[in-house]
C-alpha cells in the first residue's frame, strides 16, 4: 500500500499568495489604465451614446415696406411631443421643497393649456413606444407655459414658419417659401441676407433615455437673418391691387399690371398685379398667377412706344412737336410685298402734327414722320430706353423683353418696331421707359430693395443708382409738352386726366401676336402710361392689362389709371398745377 506525502501547507500557501498578487496586479493595471490612460475616450464614447444633438434654428430676417410695415416674418411653432414608455410621476423641487407631480396633474395642466381634453392628452401619452406627437405647431406662449412645467418625459420641436401679415399685399414680389424648401421672389433672391445660420445645442440623456435637465449645452449659437426693406410702399401697394382686381374682372383680362415709380430716385412704390397670390397660401392660384409678371411677363407694347419714336425723331433734329405729316388711313410699308399699317379706325386723309399724331394715337403718322430717322439710329434709341435688356434688380426669372439682333430685323420690322410691333417689353422696363420722360431724358437703374440690415434703424436710402442719358433735357421737354397734349385732346387719353394735375401719357393698344401662325389679333394688351405733374414730375404710373375681352381699347385702363395717379399724388401730398400748358397745335 502506498501512502500520499503530505504536503508543505507554507508553500502551497505562498504559491496561492502569489497567484492573488499577480492578479491583484494585473488588475490593479488594468484599472489604472482604464480611470487614467483611456479615461477620456472612454468619456467620450459614453458621451457619444448618452449624447443627444439637435438643431436650433435661425430666425429668418423680415421683409420691410418702406415705412418699415412688416410683410413676412418667421415665427416658432412648436410640437409637442411625448416618450410613452417613460411616462410616470416625476419630483421637482418647488420653493425649496422637492414635489412629487402625478400623471394625472400634468395631463390635467396640458389639456387646458393646448385646449384638448384630457382622454385626448392621455391617449397620446399611452403606451410604450418612444415617441408620440401630442400636438403640432402649438404658438410660443403656449409652449413656453409647458416648458415650464419641467416634465422630463416631454419633447419639444422648434418649427420656423414664414408668415406674411398682409396676405396677398405684394405677394407676387414677396414669393414664398415651401415646407420642402422651395422658394420664389424676393424670398429666393435675398435668401442669403434673410437665411441666418442654424445653431446646435447638445444634451444628455439618462439609461431611462429622458433628457439630463442640467446637461443642455449650446455648442453653436443660431445666427438670425438679416432683414430687407423694400421701396414699395404696402398702403399705395394695397391700394393698387384693389383697383387692378375690379379691373381684371371688368375687362375679363387674363391679367393687369401697374408700376409707379418716382421719377427723380427710380425707387419702386407699387409694382402690382392681378390676380395676386397669398404667400401664406400660394396653392390657391396656378403656377402662372403666383409669378411676378411685372419683371416676367413680355408683351408687345403697341402704341405706347410712338412716343419713343417721337423723342428719337425730336432728340436727333429730325422734328420737333409742330413737324407736319399728310396721314392717310392706310400706308404701304416700301419693299414688303405690299404689307399694310391702317389707324384702328377709317378717316380720310389728315394734315396732323407730331403733337397731334401722338393725341390721335395715328400708326401711319408715325411712320411718315418716324422714317426720317435711320433704322438704325432708331435702334440704339431703344437700347437706350432699356429694351432687350433685363434691369439691375435681377429679380428670378425677371424677362429682358425681345428685340432681337439689328441684322435680324427685316424689311417690315423696320418700320413697324415704331409703333410697338415686332418688339416685346416686360411691365417694369415700360415704367421705366417713362420714368426717362420724367427725369429730364435720364433713364435710372430701377430700384426695389433699400438694402440688407441687421437692424430696421440702420437703413439709409441709397444714393440715385445708374443713369443712362437717353434723350436731351431740351428734347424731353418738348416730348412732355406731347404728353401733355394727349391727355387734353386725345380722344381715349382724355380719359386718364386727374383734376388739377397736368398730366403727360401715351396710351397702347396691341394686337396680340398668335406664336402658332405669326398672324396678330385680339383680344388685346391695352396700356395707359403717364407721368405726373408735367411742371416738375414726380412719379410715372404704368398700367396694362393683358387679353382685355370687354374693352378693345386702352380706355379700358384710362380711368384705373387716373384712379391710382390721383391716389399716389395725394398719398405724397403734390400740390396742384398752377401753371398753364403749352397748347401745341394737332393739326395744320
């Protein structure tokens, strides 16, 4: 038999000693290199997954009318949101003592502030999902109210929404902005000034996944927009609207248009349309009623630019107001296979001056007059009146207009351009065709924004912007004198008269030209351009109305026309005319 040796208990003892000391250091590394060496990327991973980043979004700038009348503004909306797996009593402390706050009591407070029952708020807040929407776009007071109640198991997200006060007041201008983020108008042309920047605020949240109260941090402040004042005055704006709304329905006109411009700066009042869109519901009209036709929109101007061919005639020394024309009511254009002009109207063959071919409104007393200036003398005239040219507002999808190369121009186009044919204007630059008239020849850069301000009381009116001299004071007075003469004696401009003004105005009637067939018909773009008062002008006033269906002639906007003049001259407070007109001859 054979008897195990029993062992030494000392050093079975130290051996197992040892194996702890081992371990005990190994450990000990361990430990040490988990608290010190790896301490901060540990940290920062279990940041990483307590961490919570949202975004705080920038407070867009406003929109300003001239007096700084507010016509779009970004407001916060709020969501309110719950977690309902963590739903349950919570403590806080209220005047030093800590309170427990049942369900029951934050359901009751939140269906009174968010005027919903309290089933409702209950249903929303049951279950065990981690996210339920309680209520969208709930205003700031109400919001602020629950983000005082310090409830840890509810969510708040901060949604910006564009609102503009004055609905459809410049709406065409203003353009809008869509929850995708689709923007038109001056809100797409001036995002960069209104935008602002996002901020970021950073949190933690508990192993219950509910917000640290006390760990919110502000990594990136927002940065809000700067704001835009505009030139446009919204009273004269609404104003204008108005008239252009009865206008479009009287005259089942696809559309109308009117501009006032001051003469001396080139500063935009009203730049309005009809149909006109509500931003804050740009859905209601179509595509093509949400545009801004006054710097998109081209048309044929007709008759409106006889009085461009009269300056150029007047401007080059080929005639001046008492020039004498034999005006038959048909006239063969030279080399063109017999092409034909004919007046809107049968007469027998008239002795008229310029003055009275203007009054008269005559197509073929223009163009006896009118070809004793070369074709491509004419040419740069209207180049320098602005035709083909879009303007320097640079406004989206603003339109140039169509005038085509010089070499392009044939044989009729010669001599119809004269009376607006075969030449294509948008609303704006026919204003400021006019605003030369009224600024003694010197065409201006129109202008429709002041400037991009973080503060309403930094804006300062910008000096006078550009200038282009078309036309000699000298010649421009005798064309004011023309203008004049058509609003006393021409048989539609008549019409456009404001008592007590001398007013200056050519008015337009064109035949719309079908893009299919080339050939010209009605209905018709009817204009109505004057300036005002004629002593010392101050403001042009541009209406058109496109497809007129009820009235074939530009009497349909002759009294739209003296409504809104009368309105912006006593708006601005002009006194009176007290001098006399000059009585220029229409005939001889």
């Amino acid at each position: 038999m054979t008897y195990l040796t029993p062992g030494d208990p000392a050093s079975r003892l130290k051996k197992v000693i040892g194996i702890i000391l081992v371990l005990v250091v190994v450990f000990a590394i361990r430990l040490v290199d988990l608290q010190i060496i790896q301490a901060n990327a540990i940290n920062e991973k279990s940041y990483e997954k307590r961490a919570v980043t949202r975004v705080i979004p920038a407070l867009r700038g406003q929109i300003l009318d001239a007096n700084g009348k507010v016509l779009a503004k970004t407001v916060f909306r709020y969501d309110i949101n719950a977690a309902p797996s963590k739903v349950g009593p919570f403590t806080k402390t209220v005047k030093g003592e800590s309170v427990t706050i049942s369900v029951e009591q934050v359901v009751a407070e939140l269906s009174t502030i968010l005027d919903m029952s309290a089933a409702d708020v209950t249903a929303k807040i049951t279950g065990t999902g981690e996210y339920s929407q309680i209520k969208k776009r709930v205003d700031a007071g109400s919001y602020r109210k629950i983000r005082d109640m310090n409830v840890p198991w509810l969510y708040y997200d901060p949604i910006a929404e564009r609102i503009y006060p004055n609905g459809a007041v410049a709406g065409n201008l203003l353009g809008f902005i869509t929850d995708s983020g689709l923007m038109e108008g001056l809100e797409q042309r001036y995002d960069k000034c209104l935008a602002g920047q996002d901020g970021e605020e950073t949190y933690e949240k508990g192993v219950d996944g509910i917000k640290i109260p006390s760990s919110v941090s502000t990594t990136k402040e927002a940065k809000p927009g700067k704001n835009i004042r505009l030139t446009i005055d919204a009273d004269l704006q609404y104003f204008t609207q108005q008239v252009l709304a009865s206008t479009v329905s009287y005259l089942r006109a696809d559309w109308a248009s009117a501009v006032i411009i001051e003469t001396k700066t080139g500063r935009i009042l009203t730049a309005a349309e009809a149909p006109s869109v509500d931003p804050n519901d740009p859905g209601k009209l179509s595509a093509d009623d949400r545009r801004a036709r006054v710097f998109q929109f081209a048309f044929e101007p007709g008759s409106t630019l006889k009085t461009i061919t009269a300056a150029t005639v007047v401007d080059t020394g080929m005639g001046d107001p008492y020039t004498k024309a034999v005006v038959p009511y048909s006239w063969t254009v030279p080399n063109s296979d017999g092409y034909k002009v004919t007046d809107s109207h049968f007469h027998p063959t008239e002795q008229l001056t310029l003055t009275g071919v203007l009054a008269e409104s005559s197509n073929t007393g223009i163009l006896e007059i009118g070809k004793s200036v070369d074709y491509k003398v004419r040419y740069q005239y209207l180049e320098k009146f602005g035709l083909g040219s879009k303007t320097s507002i640079k406004f989206p999808g603003e339109g140039s207009g169509q005038l085509n190369a010089l070499k392009d121009w044939d044989g009729v186009k010669k001599y119809v351009s004269m009376f607006g044919q075969g030449v294509s204007v948008t609303p704006i630059q026919s204003a400021m065709m006019y605003q030369t008239f009224g600024n003694d020849g010197v065409r201006l850069d129109p202008v429709l924004v002041d400037g991009c301000e973080e503060n309403v009381e930094n804006f300062k009116i910008p000096e006078t912007r550009g200038g282009v001299k078309v036309i000699s004071k000298e010649a421009n007075d005798q064309v004011l004198a023309m203008m004049e003469r058509v609003v006393e004696a021409g048989p539609i401009g008549r019409y456009g008269a404001v008592p007590g003004y001398r007013i200056g105005a050519k008015t337009g009637t064109a035949q719309i030209r079908d893009p299919n067939t080339g050939k010209y018909a009605g209905p018709y773009a009817i204009s109505y351009f004057g300036v005002a008062p004629i002593e010392d002008p101050q403001f042009v006033v541009a209406v058109t109305a496109y497809k007129s269906r009820t009235v074939g002639s530009s009497l349909g906007v002759a009294t739209p026309f003296k409504r809104i003049m009368q309105q912006v001259l006593r708006a601005y407070r002009v006194p009176p005319s007290t001098t006399k007109t000059s009585d220029l001859p229409l005939e001889w």
